[in-house]
C-alpha cells in the first residue's frame, strides 16, 4: 500500500469513526476494494475502533464471500495503519474538544 492511499484511507476512516456510513464503504469511495476490504476487516478485529459487526459485514461483502475469499491488500502494516489512525483519532478528538 502506498503511502497516498494509506493517507487517504486513514482520513476516511477518521470520519468514519465520527459518523459511521456503511454506504460510504460498500459504495467504494474512490478507493480499491481490496483497500478497503483490508482496512474494514482489520478494524472489524480490534476494540478501540468500533462498529465491529458492521465492518465484519462491509468487509465479508466487498471480498464477495467472507473470510474464506478475504486477501489482504499488497503491502498494508497493520501495525503502522493503526499506529497512524490512532494518532489521527486522538487529534481530531483534541481538536473537537
């Protein structure tokens, strides 16, 4: 994943995170669906994100078929991904405040 669409998603999911749409993610977005796949099944698996259940869904869907069919995106570090998102969370949290 480069690093412009790894920008791109982590702002989408910022606002996500504000005001969940899941029309926003199964309607593309302007972003591969295997990005976006990647991203929402990786945050459907952690707590600090939320709207579990929801992702687990988005993500089964854009795969066509559920964990069995699910491929991860070339290059995507979770732990970077999440590294950056959190950041980016607890900015626009202090921002908001």
């Amino acid at each position: 994943m480069n690093r412009e669409l790894e920008t791109r998603l982590v702002t989408f999911c910022v606002a996500q995170h504000a005001g969940f749409d899941p029309t926003a993610w199964t309607s593309g977005a302007g972003f591969p669906p295997q990005a976006l796949s990647t991203v929402a099944r990786f945050l459907a698996g952690v707590r600090w994100y939320g709207h579990t259940q929801e992702l687990d869904a988005i993500a089964a869907r854009l795969d066509g078929g559920g964990a069995a069919h699910a491929t991860r995106y070339p290059s995507f570090q979770p732990s970077r991904f999440s590294g950056l998102l959190r950041a980016h969370l607890r900015h626009a949290d202090s921002v908001a405040a």
